[in-house]
C-alpha cells in the first residue's frame, strides 16, 4: 500500500525504507574499540587465570 501511495513498485520502496534506515548510520573503524564502547558502562568481570606450565613435548610418530 506505501508502495502505491509512492507511485513506485514494492522493491523500490524496501529499497528506498533500507536507504532512510542506514543513511544515518556510521561503521566503526575499529571493531573491537566499538565493542568496548558500547558494553564499557556495564564493567566487566576478572577472571582468575590458571597457571602455566611448562609446554608439553611434540609427539613422536616414528
């Protein structure tokens, strides 16, 4: 129906509602400073990290 209304077909107008939708929008430049941005306000959790220990040899498949 907004279609018609628009005088235009129904992909021109999903077209046209996607361009008003993302005009608007920016992309980050940096995906992970992006995520810290947004969840930052909430805080985090420390986790307790396990120790390490010395590396295991290499399997010997002779």
């Amino acid at each position: 129906m907004r279609a018609a209304e628009h005088g235009r077909s129904m992909e021109e107008e999903a077209l046209e509602i996607l361009h008003r939708a993302i005009s608007g929008v920016i992309a980050p430049k940096n995906l992970g400073q992006a995520i810290h941005a947004r969840f930052s306000a909430i805080g985090g959790e420390e986790l307790e990290l396990p120790a390490r220990g010395p590396m295991r040899e290499q399997a010997s498949f002779s």
